[in-house]
C-alpha cells in the first residue's frame, strides 16, 4: 500500500497565545512526490472529504481505502515519557488527536508514587503500593533509584540502609552491587524493581492511549554517571521499552519552558536559571534561549545549557526524615516509664510516621504550626503532638544553609554573574518550602522568584515533546536543544619515548575527549601515532575537581573502561608498502550521554600513478563524479571532530611546493593520486565502573519480570471472572422479582432459576476462593444459559413498541410515494411498471407478514418463545427500504427528456390547468456529472439587417456582461446557446 512509499509525517502545531496552547492537529492525506503526508491547516479529516467530493463515486471507494489503512496505522504511533522522580513519576503521551498530554493514573491522578510492593503471589504499584507500605513495609520499596549503578562499599548504599533499615540488602559478588532480599525466594536488583516501574508505566500510558506503546523518552537526573544511565537503559530493556533517549530533567524542563514560550524568543540571548528542588535531590541550571540559524530548517529557537550545579541529597525526603525523627523522639517522651519499645524498632510504626511527616512538611508550607496524629501508631497507643514552622526550620537549618550551594556552582560552570541571568524559576515540589524560597531569593538577589512554570509536569511535558521530535510517526516543530556534558572524560594512554640515544623511558599521556561543559551529542576521534603493535589505553573521567570529597566518595569508581587492541600489528604486515596514518578510535557520546566506542580502525596511504592511457572511460567518470560530490582524500587535520594524540612523524612530507616541475614532455601523465586502505581492528573492553549484567543474566531478568506480570495479567483475569459471577447472581435474583420478569415467566421457571443462582452464590463463597478462572468463567456461561430464554423475552418485549412503530412508518411513506410516482404524466415518467409493480408487491407482503405474525403472537402466552422477532422486522424494513432506495437514486440522477417543439420553435408548454405533480420536476445533477441528454438544439436566427459574420451587440454592462436574452416573436425568452452563461 501507500504506506511502503515513505515515513507518514504527522505534524504537530504547538503555539501558544493569552489562552493558552493552541493546537494544530492531524488532518488529511496529501501526496507529495510518492510520500504520503498529512497537512495541518484547519478542519477535521471529513471536513476536508466533504469539501474535495470526487467526481465518480469509485473515488470514494479509494478514499474509504485509504482512510481505513491510515486508521489501522495510527493505532501504534503514541510515543510516550516517564519523567522518573525519586518519590512520584509523571507521565506523558502523544498520540494522533492528543498532543502533549499527561496520563492519568487507575486513580485519576496525574502523578503517580514510585513505589513496589513485592509479595510472593502479587505485585503492587503506585497508591495501591504506598497503601501497602504500613501493613508490609519490608516488602514496599521506594527511592530505589538511589542504589542504581552503586557498587557495595557507596555511601549511598550506607546511607539508604540508615533511612530505611528495614528492608534486607544483599551483596551480588559478580557486579559489587547489592539486591532487596524480600524473602528466602524473592530477590530482585535495583534495575529490576525499577523495569517493573517502567513497565507499569507503560501500562498505564496504554490504557490511556487505547494502543500499544513501545518508544519512550525517560528522564534522568542530570548529576547521573556513566554507570547510573547505563543501570537505567537496561532495566529500560527488562521492560521492553525502546529507549528514543535519556534526557536530564533539568534539559526536559528547560525545553518544556523554551516549547510554549516560543514566541518571546529571539536571535538576543536571554539567560534563565531553573531551580529544581525535588524529593532526593536539588539541581540549578543556567539555560541561554536565542533564535540561531540552522541548516536545515533556517531560524530556530535554541537552548543552550550553560551551567550546572547540584547536590545529591538535598531535597524534601531529608526534610521528611528529620521531622520523622522528632515525632519519634516526642513519641518516646509521651511513653517514658512505661517500658515500652523504642518506636524505633518497630517499622510499621516508623512507616506511619514517615507518612505524617509527609503530610506535615506540606501543611507547615501554609501553616505556622499544626498537629500531627496518627490513631494506633504502636500497641494502640494513638499519637498526638503540635509542631511549629519555627521547630521545623530548626530541624532542617543545616539544610537551608545548603541551598544556595548548586546556584554557585552553575554560577562557575556557566563562567556567568547573577547579573547576566534575567529571571530565576522554581521547579520541584521542595521548592514549596517557604524557608528554601527565602534563601534562594536573597542567595541570587532578584527581586522575585519565577512561579511561571509547572513544577511537577514540566519535565514530562519536555520529555514527551522530545519523544514526539525522535519518532518517525510525528513532525514537530524544531527546537534545537544543545546539552552539556558534566564530567569530563579523557583518553590516557603510556608509550615508550626515547629521550637520549639508547636510553628509553615510559611517557604517560591524556588527551580531553570530551570537555566539562561541552556540547553533546557529539563524535570524537583520537589518533595515535608512532603504534606498529598491539597496545592498551584507557578511558577515564577528567578532572573532578569541582565536586567535594563526600561527591567524589558517592561517585564511584572515576576509571571507565580499558580498551585492548588486537591486530594492529598485523595490519602493518598486511600493507608493508603503505604509510601508516595512524590507529584511529571513533566514540560517540549519543543523545542519552552514555559513551561508546564505536570501532577502532588502522588507516594507511599511498601514491599510485595513473598513466593517461591506462584510464579507462568508466574511472573518468567515477574521479568526476567524484570530485563533484567533494571526494578524494581528506587530510587527517581535517577529519570533523578528530584529535590527534601524537604529532605527525618529525620526517617532514614533500607537499606541492617541493616537487620538482616536470618536464615540458611529461606534462600529460596524469599526477599521482592517494589510494586509502583502512583495516578493522580488534577491541576488548574491560569495564571499570560497574559492569553491565551479561547478556544470559539480562536474559533472566527480562523472563523474570515476564514471569511476573503475566501472573499479574492471570490474577487480574480471575478477578474479574470472579466479580462478574457474583454480580450476575445479585442482579439476577433481583430481576426475579420485577413485574417485566414475572409476567414472561412462570413461579415453576423462576423457582428453577433462583434455586440455581443460590447454590453457585454458596460454592462461589465455599469452593470459588480456590477456583480457576476458567471454572468461574464456565459457572457463569452456565447460569447465563439457563436464564437466556427468560432475558430473551423480556428484551423483545422492549423492543416491540419502537421497531413496530418504525415500521409502520416506513410502510405509510413508501406507499405514498408509490402512489405519487404512478401520478407522473407518461411523458414524464421515469420508473418502469415493473419496478412500481415490484415496490407494490413488497409493501403488500409486508403489511400481510405484520398482520398475520401480530395476531399469532396474541395468540401466544406471555411465557413462551414469541413468534414475532425484533430481527425480523429490521430485515422486513430493510428489504422494503431497499426497494424504495432504488427508486429514490435512480429518480435523482435522471434527466428530464427534453420537450418537443411547437411550428415556431419553441417547446410546447403543459396545460395551465395541469398540477404541480404533473409537470414534473426537474433533477439538477450532481456538480460534475456528464450529462447524458443531447444538446438543446439552437434557436433559428431572427434577421435583425446585421451584415454576416456581425454579433449582437451587448445592451447592458458595457464589455464583458452577460448577454441579455433576446424576446421572440412569440413573447418568449429564446434558450441560451450552449456557449452562452
């Protein structure tokens, strides 16, 4: 089909004026140079059918066609993104009809609580999970993410054991990382619970869409390392999702902003600063807007990340933490002498508290003082105890003092004075705090702080709009984003130098390949020279200065990867003729700021010399072809995007200016010309941060967690089987007692059917706990057998009134129109007896086929099956309808025949007496339909003494109007002239 021609663009409007966002949707298909597209100015898709009407209605077959293939295809175009908080995720599709929008949860909400419940038997996400977090708080897991890409010995990893001691972390040996032991049988990696996450994600987001979703853009928080996005993208793939790309959350918020402000952006520069407060952490960005010319697509808005600042653990969990602390201790006071249990000790009662601090540290954001309670917080006691916003801010001063820290440090990143930023924006639920607002005012000097953005969807809506510009199936407007690499990454490698003659020594070497602050996505390639034989190098992180000694400790390890070259050695043996140009090594840090090294290659050169008899026609052609696409060879100096590690060897290369001139007799040979020969190389890449998980344990994972939701999916199904047993028993025993119900059936037939209806209610309640889904399934299409004929006859009962009253309807319209159309003068007759005569035969059998089924339905009683069926009369209308249907179109694409003329030349008039119905009615044809009727003959010309040849002349209106028409003898106005308007 058409599909196959070319990608099918959907393009995606999105401005925004005083109302807000105006949206620009998906309307009909256009071709284009074998691509089928759909265009965006107004009107729906049958709005736009309507106005182009084909001329033939073949054309409409084709369009039905092409109308269903578009549908079938737009049920898998939704993208989606997850913006991935540490305490809630949000959500967000687009889809064709729904642009940008925010998935709302099974509860209605649109966030949703990061947090899994893991039992042996079933699974828990979201509110339902955070319900759970009281009863089971072993096996409830939250802020997970914070162990992603942590090997054992992290202080991360120490510290998530001091908040919550009560979950069991083991020690995984193969990768120096830890698990949630949930029981002897339970044990899942942090990858793995955050997979399960991701794929309720997208559960959700397909629900919400109606379609199955598979591209996604997730976010992340931007102080993540190599090792952290590397954790996210496989549990990405544990959950069977395409990753389109990890983007930092404080990129997605800045495009979000830059997206619906479009229109005040402009080619002079305007620095923002977003201050992002969340649950686990804080992040300050510095963003420059600016229209920039591109390319491809001319002026476009850009974002440029400038400076970045962070702190991991600054945010409202800690807040909350801290006044979990104060309850307990308040908790314990109110307790003394009665030797109870530290509260402490008992998790269930630490997970309420940590619960009402939740709700605290919100109320206290508007309140000066309030009473957190909590009824049976530990033994039955209940909890109470008033907390002021002054003890509060207390509690957390260390904290507060910490908020200006990430604004300076992208201050020094952005190498930028708070007096170039224009406006600083609050992003992230902690920033609700009133005493974090206070500070960041007076840390960044402004007047006020910018609320003008939302703080929990801003980053899913950025996220989703990037999704929308990564996928095939949409066409956004551009919005270039250039990102910024945050840590440093260099190659170092040692190789052996020769200082003096016969004295050797080891040299070690760092080249920067990608800088603090650089841009990204981004390819590198380094060069290194002077190498015949196999080496090593290695691939670390740069300078980490700019962290602190506690960053640095949470960091990790700060050496990447060992690359081992194999075969270079053999490469030189392979082309002993050619110059060596050096071993060149490709990385890519891609859109996801996740490192690769893409292949590692052995280049050599040398000069061949053609000889101008020896070429041939076809290498003429391939050199011009050649030079006209921008061919031939490349210095290496020139090569986008590559670094040379070593200088060139010291013997110096002969260039244009050192070769001889040839002799006058040799001018025709043809110079010599560079061939380029490149050979793969060998890698082996040892992993030094954190090895990824082998592919048969990636394998074990995905089938794990398969495992896992497909009994989800059964549970779910036997639920549902079980709830719809027990609610056709209820409503049915109901329904016995309702007049419509008794009067079609007898006390013997609803004895019967209740006596059945109880015994499956009492095994439903006995023996249904341990049935399968297909035994609950099966007693239900066995009561709903026995009740069939009892539902049947009420429901045709109901419908009897209307489908009668259709019918006669019908039958009283058709005769009259039966009766109009044997009216028509046989001059003017367009139906055939046969054809009235047939309509006449279906109007009498029907009358005939009511009335006798009628009087023996009276016959019948109430409680047997009914002779006259609600089907049968909707196929008794649709057989007469047919009939008049016929006669109806071939009366509107008929043409009148053309009246025969009188001795003067002018058509004969009906009777002045004659009716309406008589003359008939003329049938104008459809716009664009060829008119089969011949040609209205032209009038005989009226001698007016106007030479041959001569025209009338035009009496009214002067050049150019109309002609008026002329009156004949006979007082009549003469025909127009085929040619004549």
């Amino acid at each position: 089909m058409w599909q196959s021609r070319g990608p099918m663009l959907f393009h995606l409007g999105l401005c925004v004026g005083a109302a807000g966002m105006i949206r620009e949707w998906f309307v009909p298909i256009r071709r284009e140079k074998g691509r089928s597209r759909l265009i965006c100015p107004g009107g729906t898709m049958a709005d736009k059918v309507r106005r182009q009407r084909p001329r033939r209605r073949v054309c409409w077959a084709l369009v039905a066609v092409l109308l269903a293939d578009l549908l079938a295809l737009s049920d898998t175009l939704a993208v989606m993104s997850v913006d991935l908080g540490s305490e809630s995720m949000k959500v967000a599709i687009v889809k064709p009809g729904v642009p940008m929008e925010i998935v709302l949860n099974k509860e209605s909400r649109r966030k949703t609580p990061v947090i899994v419940t893991l039992k042996e038997n079933e699974r828990f996400f979201g509110d339902s999970a955070a319900s759970m977090a009281i009863k089971n708080p072993k096996a409830t897991l939250r802020y997970f993410q914070h162990l992603l890409g942590k090997q054992a010995d992290s202080p991360h990893v120490a510290l998530y054991q001091a908040r919550f001691p009560e979950h069991e972390l083991t020690f995984d040996p193969q990768r120096q990382t830890v698990h949630f032991q949930i029981s002897s049988q339970l044990q899942f990696s942090p990858e793995e619970v955050l997979g399960m996450v991701l794929n309720y994600s997208r559960s959700l987001a397909e629900d919400f869409a109606e379609q199955p979703i598979k591209d996604a853009v997730i976010t992340v928080p931007v102080f993540f390392n190599q090792a952290e996005r590397r954790a996210v993208l496989q549990a990405a793939r544990m959950a069977g999702l395409k990753v389109l790309q990890l983007i930092n959350d404080n990129t997605a918020t800045a495009l979000s902003y830059g997206v619906f402000r479009r229109k005040d952006i402009n080619t002079t520069a305007q620095n923002i600063m977003f201050y992002d407060m969340g649950s686990g952490s804080t992040v300050c960005t510095i963003v420059t807007y600016q229209m920039v010319k591109t390319k491809e697509a001319g002026m476009q808005p850009q974002l440029q990340i400038r400076g970045v600042g962070f702190d991991r653990t600054l945010g409202g969990l800690e807040m909350e933490l801290r006044l979990r602390e104060r309850l307990a201790g308040l908790f314990n006071e109110q307790r003394k002498g009665q030797r109870a249990k530290d509260v402490r000790e008992n998790p269930r009662a630490m997970a309420k508290l940590l619960r009402e601090a939740n709700r605290l540290k919100t109320v206290l954001s508007a309140n000066a003082d309030h009473m957190a309670q909590i009824e049976g917080l530990m033994d039955d006691v209940d909890f109470k105890a008033k907390v002021t916003r002054v003890e509060f801010e207390e509690l957390c001063a260390d904290l507060f003092e910490r908020v200006p820290g990430p604004v300076q440090q992208a201050l020094q990143s952005a190498e930028m004075s708070l007096d170039e930023i224009e406006q600083v924006i609050l992003v992230g639920g902690a920033t609700r705090v009133p005493r974090v607002q206070e500070v960041l005012l007076k840390a960044v000097g402004k007047e006020e702080l910018g609320k003008n953005i939302n703080a929990d969807e801003a980053a899913a809506m950025g996220a989703v709009y990037q999704a929308a510009a990564l996928s095939k199936a949409f066409k956004v407007k551009p919005f270039v984003v250039r990102d910024a690499v945050v840590y440093p990454i260099l190659v170092e490698f040692t190789r052996e130098v020769e200082e003096e003659p016969g004295i050797h020594s080891l040299k070690h070497n760092k080249r920067v390949l990608f800088s603090r602050m650089g841009p990204y996505p981004q390819r590198k390639v380094i060069t290194f020279n002077r190498y015949s034989h196999d080496f090593n190098f290695h691939i670390n992180y740069g300078d980490l200065g700019f962290l602190g000694p506690e960053d640095l400790r949470v960091f990790g390890s700060q050496n990447l990867t060992t690359v081992k070259l194999k075969g270079v050695g053999d490469s030189f043996k392979k082309y002993p003729d050619y110059e060596s140009k050096g071993i060149k090594a490709h990385f890519n840090l891609d859109e996801s700021g996740v490192l690769s090294l893409d292949r590692v290659e052995s280049v050599f050169e040398t000069l061949v010399e053609d000889s101008a008899e020896e070429e041939s026609t076809l290498t003429k052609l391939g050199n011009t072809i050649s030079s006209l696409f921008g061919g031939g060879t490349t210095p290496d100096a020139k090569e986008n995007g590559t670094d040379t590690v070593q200088k060139p060897s010291e013997k110096a290369e002969a260039g244009p200016e050192g070769v001889a001139p040839a002799p006058e007799g040799e001018k025709k040979q043809k110079p010599a010309r560079k061939r380029r020969m490149v050979e793969e190389i060998g890698v082996e890449l040892v992993v030094l941060d954190l090895p990824d998980l082998p592919e048969d344990k990636l394998a074990q994972s995905v089938q794990k967690l398969q495992d896992l939701t497909l009994r989800d999916l059964e549970k779910q199904e036997r639920e549902k089987a079980a709830n719809s047993l027990e609610a056709f028993i209820f409503e049915t025993q109901d329904k016995l007692y309702q007049p419509e119900y008794q009067e079609v059936s007898t006390e013997e037939q609803r004895e019967e059917i209740s006596g059945k209806l109880s015994a499956a209610s009492t095994w439903l309640e006995d023996e249904g706990v341990g049935a399968t889904t297909v035994m609950l399934k099966e007693k239900l299409a066995e009561l709903r057998k026995l009740c069939q004929g009892l539902f049947f006859r009420v429901e045709e009962r109901k419908k009897w009134p209307e489908r009668l009253s259709a019918l006669d309807n019908l039958l009283n319209h058709s005769s009259m129109f039966l009766k109009g159309a044997r009216l028509i003068p046989e001059m003017d007759q367009i139906f055939t007896e046969v054809e009235m005569t047939t309509l006449e035969k279906v109007i009498n059998e029907t009358w005939a086929w009511k009335n006798a089924t009628l009087a023996e339905q009276a016959k019948l009683p109430a409680t047997e099956k009914p002779v006259l069926l609600s089907k049968d009369i909707e196929a008794k209308m649709m057989a007469l309808d047919r009939e008049v249907q016929y006669l109806l179109n071939k009366a509107k694409f008929t043409k009148p025949r053309p009246r025969p003329k009188d001795k003067n030349g002018t058509r004969a008039e009906p009777p002045l007496n004659a009716s309406a119905s008589d003359q008939g009615e003329k049938v104008i044809p459809p716009a664009g339909q060829t008119e089969d009727a011949e040609p209205i003959s032209e009038p005989e010309k009226v001698e007016t003494g106007s030479e041959p040849g001569d025209t009338e002349p035009l009496e009214l209106g002067g050049p150019g109007a109309e002609p008026e028409q002329k009156e004949q003898s006979t007082g009549q106005k003469r025909p127009l002239k085929n040619d004549e308007l």
